[in-house]
C-alpha cells in the first residue's frame, strides 16, 4: 500500500516523458514547413560567406529556403541573444565562432546569454589563426618580434576584432605563452583590424588566412608564423609556434547552434544536413578558395571543445592583465 503512490507518481512521470518524445517527434516529422532564419552576429562579407555557401545545399536537403541574416554589434551578442531568445523551434539558429558562446559572455557584467544557452548542431569550419604585421613592420621573423616586443614592452600595438573576440584573446594567450606585453587596440570588427595595420596605426593582428592572404599576396603584410598542429597550406613557408617553442594552439571554429530546447528529432535533422554538406568535396573546394578549412565535428565533439574553451578563459580571465576587460 505505502508503494502506491510513488508507482503512480513513476508512472505519470514516464507516460510525461513519452508525451513530450512523440511531440518531439511529430514537430519533426512537419520540420521544416517554412523558411529557416540563420543569424551571423557579424558584419557582411566575413563570416557570413561560409554559411551563405552553405544555404543552397541546406534548402535542398530540408526542402525549405534557408535564409542567412547578418545582426552584427556588441561582439557578437545581438545577433547570440536573438537566438537564445526565439522559439526552440528549429526556424531560427545561430552560426556563429565558438568564442561568442565561450569567451565573450565572461567578459560581460550582465551577458544576454550564456554558454548553456544553446544546443549544437555541428561545427562546419576550422581554421587556424595567423599571426601577421604589415610589410614595413621592423621585424621580418617571429623571433625578431619577440627579440624587439621584449626590449619595448607595450611598444606594439595588437589590432583586433573587439574586445573579448577571438582575435583578441589569441592575441592575449600568445603574449603570456611568449612571455611579451603588447597594447590592445580594438577595433568593431576584423576587415578595420587588417586596414590598422596596412596604415599604421596597428603593429599586429591575429587573424584568420582568408582576411590576410589578399594582403599577403599584394605585398602589403606578412605571416611571420601561424598557430595550428601543423603548417598551414595557405602559408607552408611560415613555422607554427611549437616549432618556435611556444606551446600555444589556436584554431577558430564556426559552427551551427540552436536555442537550447529545441526538440532532440529536430536537431537530428539539422545535424545530418550539416554533416553531409561539409563533408562533401564541393563545401571543402569552396571553403579552401576562400582560405578556410572546413571541418565538421559532431555536437559532442563541438559541445566539449566550446566547454574546454570556455574552462581555459574562466580561469585565465581571472588575472589581473584582465581588469580592464573584466571592469574590475
């Protein structure tokens, strides 16, 4: 008799369980019945470009139109919290680098969103960082910018993205693995970050290869090393930093996620979408002319590399270099 009740109470909780599964379900079996809404919290002609080649192949294979919308501002927290805020419905998602999710909310006193905010789809591009300077930069090598960054400490001024953006915190994760202090300048995005440096008014950047090849190529800067396991293809003469000795690896991510209830069986869908298109030999001919290496990882391999990300800068942000950044 006194087992009664807690059957019954299992029992309403698995019939509750199984109801909420078969809704699942049955949105996903009607998914999508209209247009999908994909937000880049970044400027145009960036970023946007990997999805924006993404999107015809994904309207084919959803059979839906998947529109791609640029909400830039805040380092990317207009266009995450939208997202966070939409209906978990599958119609609205978020491509965006990992940094937002993982970065940027800890350097905020009231972020909009935080990293449990959203579900992952999939990753779609991974490319290592670059470290380059402008062609009338004094040092032609990494080994004179450390020799000269060390005997002029804050003399080089880092251009980057914003603050919080991953152009920044490559930037600061090299100078405490190289053991240099540099001065942050930032700018509202990564194209005015480049032009500071081709005039002036920035020494250095770390970048992604698509923003710095064209400029590479027209003799106006050069990579004096890149920040992946291994060369770089589209920069096979520049040495990575473990060769240099430096134990620093930076590779930025760009992924697709979604508001973080949206139904298991819809996310489903999304993800065997993703995995097929950038898995194919066309997306990756495509990415690489654009300096950018596609790479897809599964949600949980996606899921542990923001959560590592974001472990790394929840304890480096607590030194005191960061107050600034922090409002501390």
């Amino acid at each position: 008799m006194t087992h009664l009740p807690i059957t019954r109470w299992l029992l309403g909780m698995l019939i509750g369980t199984a109801c909420l599964v078969l809704a699942g379900q049955a949105l996903a079996d009607d998914y999508p019945s209209q247009p999908i809404r994909v937000i880049v919290p970044y400027g145009p002609g960036g970023v946007d470009l990997q999805i924006r080649a993404m999107a015809p192949s994904l309207s084919e294979i959803l059979g839906q139109q998947v529109v791609v919308e640029n909400r830039a501002g805040g380092g990317a927290t207009i266009g995450a919290a939208a997202v966070k805020n939409a209906p978990p419905n599958g119609y609205t998602l978020l491509f965006t680098g990992t940094a937002a999710l993982a970065i940027v909310p800890q350097t905020l006193a009231s972020a909009p969103y935080s990293i449990n905010d959203f579900a992952v789809v999939g990753n779609v591009t991974g490319t290592p960082l670059v470290i380059a300077v402008g062609a009338q930069a004094p040092y032609t090598t990494l080994e004179e910018l450390l020799k000269y960054a060390k005997a002029n400490p804050g003399k080089v001024n880092m251009g980057s993205s914003g603050p919080g953006t991953t152009m920044h915190m490559a930037g600061e994760a090299f100078q405490l693995e190289a053991g240099v202090e540099f001065t942050h300048v930032p700018y509202k995005g990564v194209a005015p970050a480049v032009q500071a440096v081709l005039g002036g008014y920035a020494d250095i950047v770390f970048g992604v290869p698509g923003a710095i090849a064209p400029q590479v190529q027209a003799g106006k800067m050069r990579v004096l090393a890149t920040m992946g396991t291994e060369r770089s293809s589209f920069f096979p003469d520049a040495p990575t930093l473990k060769e240099k000795g430096i134990n620093l690896v930076e590779v930025t991510r760009f992924g697709l996620f979604a508001p973080r209830d949206t139904p298991a069986p819809i996310l489903k869908k999304l993800e065997d979408a993703v995995a097929k298109i950038v898995s194919s030999k066309p997306f990756e001919e495509t990415m690489l002319k654009g300096k950018t290496n596609a790479l897809y990882l599964k949600p949980a391999d996606l899921e542990a590399a923001v959560a590592a990300e974001h472990a790394y800068w929840e304890k480096t942000l607590r030194l005191p270099r960061f107050d600034n950044l922090m409002n501390r």
